[in-house]
C-alpha cells in the first residue's frame, strides 16, 4: 500500500514479462500521470530504504535503482537526465559537492 492507501506499486517495464517466463500471470494496469508521479515518489521512498539496509556489496546496485526513479522523476518532470546533470553541475560549481567530507555543527 501505498502513502494515499492505494495497493500495488510501480514495477520496471520488463517485470510482468518476467513474472510470466515464471509462469505466472501478472495482474497489471497502466497508472495515469498523477498516480504515476505519486508512484514514483514512493518508489524512490523505497528505493533510498532499500539503499540505507544494504552493505557495501549490495549498496551499487540498490544506488543504481535510486538513480533509475530519479531519471524518470526528471523525464516526468520534462527535464532531460543530460539537463539535470547540468543543473547538478550548476549547484556543485556554485555550493561544492560532498568530497571534503565536511559536517557542519553550526555557528558561533
């Protein structure tokens, strides 16, 4: 279930295929633009969980599905994956990225 109390979630395109060549059949339907948008924010809520649970070994691929449901984010936004990369650049250039490891404490 999910935030708004709907059941089922947002699969990857390929998965009813895959649960068929299983030998099941998969009950599907296609989400309209809203409750895809809602879908995909709670996908991503997952995705990031799944992520945080995994060790070191499994951490590159549950990061590789976080950034799978933010491509889309941006696509369903009608923002390009190459346009957000240059808007992640923009912001790095401008603010810094996360490579000096520096946590902040507040101020005097």
């Amino acid at each position: 279930m999910n935030r708004k109390g709907e059941y089922g979630k947002l699969v990857r395109d390929r998965i009813p295929q895959i649960i068929r060549e299983d030998g099941a059949e998969p009950v599907t339907y296609t989400a309209g633009r809203q409750e895809y948008r809602d879908r995909l924010r709670d996908k991503l809520g997952e995705e990031v969980a799944e992520f945080l649970e995994a060790d070191d070994a499994e951490a590159p691929e549950e990061l590789a599905d976080v950034l799978e449901v933010v491509h889309a984010l941006a696509t369903d936004l009608g923002v390009d994956p190459r346009q957000l990369e240059k808007i992640r650049e923009v912001k790095a250039s401008e603010r810094g990225g996360f490579a000096d490891l520096i946590v902040w404490t507040g101020n005097r």
